[in-house]
C-alpha cells in the first residue's frame, strides 16, 4: 500500500495518516517532520532547509527528494508507506514517479481531502501535538480525553508549531493553491486519484479512507 494524502495545510492529512499507520501497520513519511528533524539535530541539509523553512518558503527539491528517496529505501517500508506533505509540485511529482519507477514501484492511490479554506485558518491555527509521540490534537475538534494528558503515552507536554497562526496559514495557502493543487489534476489524469470530504468527523473520514484503502 503505497499512498500520497493530498490536501491544504489543515485538511487533516497528519491526523488521518496517524490512524492509517495503526490501521495497516505502514509508516507515515512526512516530509515536514523529516526536514524539522534534520533541522533540530543540525545536520547539513538541516542547516540548509532551516533558512528556508524560516521564510516559510519550499525548501530545494533536491533537498527534499534525497530525504524521502533514503527514507522509502528503508525495511519498514517495504509494505509501503504515506507520504503526507510531498510531493508538494508538479516538478516533484514526476521525480516521485521517476525515484519510485527506479526502484521498481508504483503508487497504489492518492487521496485528496476536501475541505472549505475558512475552516483550514481555524483548524491550523488551533492545532498542537503531543511532545513525547506526536499525537495530533486541536483546542475544540480533538481534545484529549483528559485535559493536559497525551491519550496515549501519558504526556502532559505539548507543543505547537511556529509557523502555526492565522497570517502563516494564509501563506501556506497561496502556495498549496499555486504549487500543490495541480497535482490533483495530474494525479487524476493517471487514474490514481480518489477525492474524500475533509468537512465531515474525523470518525467518517477515516471510515471512508478504510474504504478506499480496502479496494485498492
Ligand atoms: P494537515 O496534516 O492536513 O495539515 P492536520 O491533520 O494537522 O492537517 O489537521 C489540522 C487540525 O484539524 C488538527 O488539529 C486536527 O485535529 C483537526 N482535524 C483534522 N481533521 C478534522 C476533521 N475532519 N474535522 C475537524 N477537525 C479536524
Ligand atoms: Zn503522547
């Protein structure tokens, strides 16, 4: 199984990839989290993306093609995984197609979730995860079950990300809308896409994803 969830900033790729990975026991391989990683642990592509991320620009597609090239190359990938936040342009879509045509593999389905841009602002602006496993939650839609309590380590430290507010959004947007919504019509062209209603409960939404997932 080997999927890409398309989608603007807050549409809830992170949080339906978190259930897939339980679901089909596949790894989430966000581009997000692999560049913050190398930026955190100050390695050299690291250096080079924070400059970059910091502007709240794209980071190089050679950057961030290595990473996730490296990273489908590793064991617990070998029944697939889901890439959630890349390919983010057209240009990194076909070198998608190329890296995985080279290593003998295809996509098996890329699912779009959509959802109204008011309702984006709001869902960015008050999400937050936990710091100790990175559990996704949001100050009304996904609260813990205990409040200030991580549901599923314990943790009572959480963390939101900088780039995480209104005005930030709004130009994450522009460049989802310049950048990245095309790959829905490329996608499309070679039958690999399916669109979901990103409006409805996470609940239905992951429902819905299990249903494409399952006929695939
Ligand atoms: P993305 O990874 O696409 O940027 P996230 O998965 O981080 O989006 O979701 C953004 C925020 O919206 C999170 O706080 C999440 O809890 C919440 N959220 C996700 N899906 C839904 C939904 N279907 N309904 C309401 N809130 C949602
Ligand atoms: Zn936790």
């Amino acid at each position: 199984m080997r999927l890409i969830l398309l989608g603007p900033p807050g549409a809830g790729k992170g949080t339906q990839a978190q259930r897939i990975v339980e679901a089909y026991g596949i790894p989430q391989l966000s581009t997000g989290d692999m560049l913050r990683a190398a930026v955190a642990q100050q390695t050299e592509v690291g250096k080079r993306a924070k400059a970059v991320m910091d502007a709240g620009r794209l980071v190089s597609d050679e950057i961030v093609n290595a990473i996730v090239s490296e990273r489908i190359d590793q064991p617990d990938c070998a029944k697939g995984f889901i890439l959630d936040g890349y390919p983010r342009t057209l240009v990194q879509a076909d070198a998608t197609e190329a890296m995985l045509a080279a290593k003998g593999i295809a996509l098996s389905v890329v699912i779009e979730l959509k959802v109204e841009d008011e309702v984006l602002v709001d869902r960015v602006s008050g999400r937050y995860t936990c710091a100790k496993c990175g559990t996704g939650y949001h100050d009304h839609n996904l609260k813990p079950k205990v409040d200030g309590v991580c549901d599923k380590c314990g943790s009572t430290e959480f963390k939101r990300r900088a780039d995480d507010n209104p005005e930030t959004v709004r130009t994450r947007l522009q460049s989802y809308y310049k950048d990245t919504s095309p790959l829905i019509g490329y996608y499309w062209a070679k039958k690999k896409l399916t669109s979901v209603d990103g409006m409805a409960e996470i609940d239905s939404v992951t429902a819905e994803i299990n249903r494409i997932l399952d006929a695939v």
